[in-house]
C-alpha cells in the first residue's frame, strides 16, 4: 500500500550521508523494514515532533493546503469555502484562507467537527453535511457567494458549490474522496452534473498533485511553521498504534469518517 512515513535509519550504505540512527520521511510504504536509496530519504524537522513531518510539515498535508491556497487566489475579504474541512488538508487549508483574510466555511460531517472548526480553528462558520441541507447552509453562510473552493470531496457537495459560486470564482481541485469507495450506483455519474456552472460563471478549476511544486515546499514550510508559533494554526492527529496487520481498519476511517484531523498509523517506536 503506497503511503509516507517516518523510519529510524538501522542500517546506511555511507554513514557520511545518512547515519544509523537518524529519523526520515520517505515514501515508505505500508512497512515495518524497507531498503531505500539515500537521495530519496529526506532528514525530518528538527526540534519538533516526529509526527509533525507527517502533518503541518509534510509534502502531502501542509504543502498541499498552502498550493491549493494559491490556486485559488485568495483576496482579503473573499468568501472560501473548504470541503473535507475537519480532515488534515482541510483544517489546515481553511486556517491558511484566514490567514490570508478570507472569511471561511467548512463542510464537514458531524456536530463535534463542525464545532472544532469554529471554535477551536477559528473558522467563521460550518456546515454538518450529515444532518442539514448544505445547499441551503451554504446559502445562509454565504450570502454575497463563493469565491473560492477548496474541493477535497468532489460529488454531491461539488455539485452544489458550483451553482453559488461568483462570477470569475477559483476551485483548487485537491481530491475525490466521495467517489473513491466504488459503490456508486451502476451507471450512475460521478461527475459534476452542475459543469455547465463554470461556463456561465467563467470559473478556474484546476487540478493539482503537490509533487508538481516540489521546488515551492520550503516557502510553505516556512509560511505553515510561522503560522503555528505566532498561535494562529493549530492541528489535531489521530494517531492510531496498530500493527501492520490492521491497516485496512485504519485506512477505512478515512472513508467513513472516523477521524478528525491528521490520520497517523504508528507501527513501531
């Protein structure tokens, strides 16, 4: 299962380089022992927590917040909206929007996250796509529009986002999670039915993998660990220790919800 991690280094082909002993971020894999070239290992932060290099600082949560950020061009004053908001891109993208002077909303699912999104994150509002009707939500917390979405979930909820965006309106298109579960009726469209939508509101949607903008990453490491020690970004992980044997349990909380914040699966010390 490909994945990222964070490994103690037990055996190095030259200790000049990567000594034994030494904590990095790799593309791992779901592993507990792997052989890796030293050029595709990378030195963790230093003076932080390990699991932080698996979240606000990691190529695949933190970058990717602060590139989609970008996508979507945030002007003070602006009204984001973030799907998937209680989840480590999410949380981490809408804080980032605050920052920037956007007015933020979050769609998540359930009362507790959708709590934690305005009261602990500082989000303006939020929006329980489990209990109420996020058109009319939606609605109700943007008034003037949307300006700008950060799309994670894809579905129903894009459908949706595309008929109240403004005119000249950006999507950062980071993800599908709706539609990777594979039980979709027969048939049917997983596609956005409203895609007429950016025709007549003249909006960009673009697509994006952060390895695109591997050379920006220390711009956002910088930008993201500004934000933490001035106290205006703030994380949660869900770390979960399980053996390697229980992956497929802890991957399936992704799909149903189960965590809030940055999911870690913690093998070994």
């Amino acid at each position: 299962m490909r994945c990222s991690g964070v490994g103690r280094v037990v055996k190095s082909s030259d200790e000049s380089r990567l000594a034994v002993g030494a904590y990095v971020t790799t593309f791992a894999g779901l592993s507990e022992y792997l052989v890796m070239k030293i050029e595709q290992c990378t030195p963790v932060a230093k003076d932080v927590p390990l699991s932080w290099n698996l979240g606000p600082l990691f190529f695949g949560m933190g970058h990717t917040a602060w590139i989609g950020n970008k996508i979507c061009a945030i002007k003070p004053g602006n009204t984001y909206v973030v799907s998937g908001a209680a989840g480590a891109v999410g949380s981490l993208a809408g804080q980032l929007a605050k920052i920037a002077g956007a007015r933020v909303i979050g769609i998540a699912g359930g009362a507790d996250k959708c709590r934690m999104l305005v009261d602990e994150l500082g989000f303006d509002g939020a929006v329980d796509y489990k209990k109420n009707s996020v058109h009319a939500d939606l609605l109700a917390l943007c008034p003037q529009g949307i300006d700008c979405y950060f799309d994670n979930v894809g579905g129903e909820i894009l459908d949706i986002v595309l008929t109240q965006m403004n005119c000249f309106g950006r999507i950062a298109f980071c993800g599908a999670i709706s539609t990777y579960s594979g039980d979709q009726e027969e048939g049917a469209s997983i596609g956005p039915r409203n895609y007429k939508m950016i025709l007549m509101r003249r909006l960009k949607v673009q697509g994006f993998l952060c390895r695109d903008h591997a050379a920006s990453k220390p711009e956002s490491t910088a930008e993201i660990m500004a934000g933490i020690q001035e106290g205006k970004i703030h994380f949660k992980e869900d770390i979960r220790e399980a053996p390697v044997e229980k992956y497929v349990d802890t991957l399936n909380l992704l799909f149903t919800g189960g965590n809030t914040g940055k999911l870690i699966m913690k093998i070994a010390d």
